[in-house]
C-alpha cells in the first residue's frame, strides 16, 4: 500500500479525497472555501473535514495560511498530488500520427499548455477521425484532437459529442492538395483508380466530390499506404496532407477543381478538441488551454527553434 493509500485509509482520509477534487480548481492566493462551506456542500462534520485539511497539508498536497478575519488562503498546492488523492487520473487525448512537423508542433504544444496549468496529460496516436470517435465514446480516452469538417461531421452522427477547443486555420494541415502518379496528369479524369480512406473524414469527403460525376474507380487503402501505391502505379491519383514534403518532392500536384472541395478543405485545415458533453471536469480543464500558446509552440517547431516533444 502506498504513502497516499495509508493516509487515506481513515475516514478523515476519505473526505481528504473529496476535499482534494475541490481543491484542485483553487488557485494560489486564492481563499479557499470556509469549513462551514466544505461541510454543507459535502455532507461532513466540521471536525472531519478540518481533519481532512490537516491530512492534505500534512501529505504536503496543499499549505494554508489562515488570515483572521480575511479567511484561509492556499498559498501552495501540489497539483499532481491533489489528483492522485482525489482519484483523478491524467487527461489523456488522442490525435492523428504525428508523421508531419505541423502533427509533431500541434503535439508539442498541447503538452505544454496542460502541462503549463498543472494537468498531467498524455496523448496517444491513432489514424483516422472515425476511429478517433469510438474510442472517445467509449472513454479509451478523454479528448481527440481533429479537423473541424471532421468534428462537425462526428457531431452530427453520434450525439453527445462538442467542440471545446478551436486553434484555427491551417493548425490541423496547410492545406490538401490531389497527387498524381504520372506527372502528365493535373486533374482526375475519367477512367482513373483513386486512393480513398473511408477511415478518414477530411480525405473521403474530398476524394469523393472531387470525384463527383465522374466515372472513376475507387480504391479503398489506408492512409500512409497511398504514397507508396501511387508510386507503384497501383493508383492513378489520392488526396494528400500537402504538408507531407515526400509527397511534394515524389508527385506532382494540383489543387481542387470541384468548388464543393475547396470550400470543406478550409474546414480541414483547422484543428479543434472534442470531448463528451456531460465530462464537466474534463471540459473545465481543457478550457484553460490557451490556444494562442499552443499555436506559437506549433510555429517553433515548424521553424526548426523548438524540438518537438510529445
């Protein structure tokens, strides 16, 4: 049984973790509730929950510091304690493989700024929005990070879902862009193969309206396969991140024809965070990301200034 374990294991131990759940969202300098107040909200005696303060201060979670009449102020708080005595775990978040520098400064600077606010955090990295989502609902995870086109997508589908953070264009990708296998080509013409990962939103959606009313054949791949199936020839041509440099340098490129495509593929540029509505604390926490922080780390690892870290 560990340190925090055997302090807990009381029943001013127990309130401890209640009042820890409380005390996570108080900031240094701040006045913490009256025991009076702790005591009516959490059903507690107010013998228990001053034991349970004492426990806190004594496991060094938090330092108070009494001021008459003024109250009792947290003038220290250990915020990695507090969540584990409260039984709150990290934030964990899920996001595309960071193949490209833009994935790697996105990663780099959600970290940070959780970080920067005291939440431990993790991000874990899956391919494609849609399987993003059914891990999100099925609490594998507690936020995922997408495009805006795939975000409203998901919303519409399965209830339940939000948006609590938007960074803006071209922090999720520059931009897409159709790649072709054989340099001749600039659009996608009739009698074509084209690569399509239903997986993911942003490709499909704009695979499939750039294909529009033409009479192509569809190829069905994952993502990281269509570079090499385009350089076999196996497909004539697949929408790709324009931010992969491998791409650029391998295939020649053309920007959309179809004016439905160009109008969703703004919407793909721009990264948002989705989470679960009724997770309350989960949102609160996200909500203190400070998106213009994350966005200036993503410009430094762009530039080469920062090694990315995730």
């Amino acid at each position: 049984m560990s340190r925090i374990e055997e302090s807990l294991y009381s029943k001013h131990g127990l309130a401890a973790k209640y009042i820890a759940k409380e005390l996570i969202d108080v900031a240094v300098g701040q006045r913490i509730p009256r025991v009076s107040d702790f005591a009516g909200k959490l059903s507690l005696g107010r013998g228990t929950v001053q034991g349970a303060l004492k426990i806190l201060e004594e496991m060094r979670a938090i330092k108070l510091e009494p001021r008459g009449h003024l109250g009792t102020y947290l003038v220290r708080s250990d915020q990695t304690l507090l969540y584990e005595v409260a039984g709150i775990g990290p934030v964990i978040g899920v996001m595309p493989l960071p193949y490209s520098r833009k994935y790697e400064g996105l990663a780099t600077g959600i970290i940070e700024s959780l970080e920067r606010i005291n939440q431990r955090t993790g991000l874990a990295y899956m391919r494609g929005a849609i399987p993003r989502t059914e891990a999100l609902k099925s609490r594998r995870y507690d936020f995922a990070i997408m495009s805006l086109l795939a975000a409203e997508e998901a919303m519409r589908k399965i209830d339940g879902l939000e948006i609590c953070k938007t960074f803006g264009p071209e922090t999720y990708v520059t931009s897409h862009k159709i790649f072709f296998s054989d340099e001749r080509h600039h659009s996608i013409v009739g009698g074509m193969k084209v690569g399509i990962d239903y997986s993911s939103v942003d490709q499909a959606e704009l695979t499939l309206l750039e294909c529009e009313g033409k009479n192509v054949e569809l190829v069905q791949a994952g993502y990281m396969q269509l570079f090499s199936m385009l350089s076999k020839g196996i497909i004539d041509a697949a929408v790709w991140n324009a931010d992969e440099e491998k791409t650029w340098q391998a295939f020649t490129s053309s920007d959309f024809h179809s004016e439905k495509a160009r109008q969703l593929a703004a919407k793909a540029t721009t990264a948002v965070m989705v989470a679960e509505s009724v997770r309350e604390r989960i949102k609160q926490q996200l909500e203190l990301i400070d998106t213009e922080q994350v966005k200036q780390v993503q410009n430094l690892v762009l530039s080469g200034k920062k090694h990315p870290h995730y």
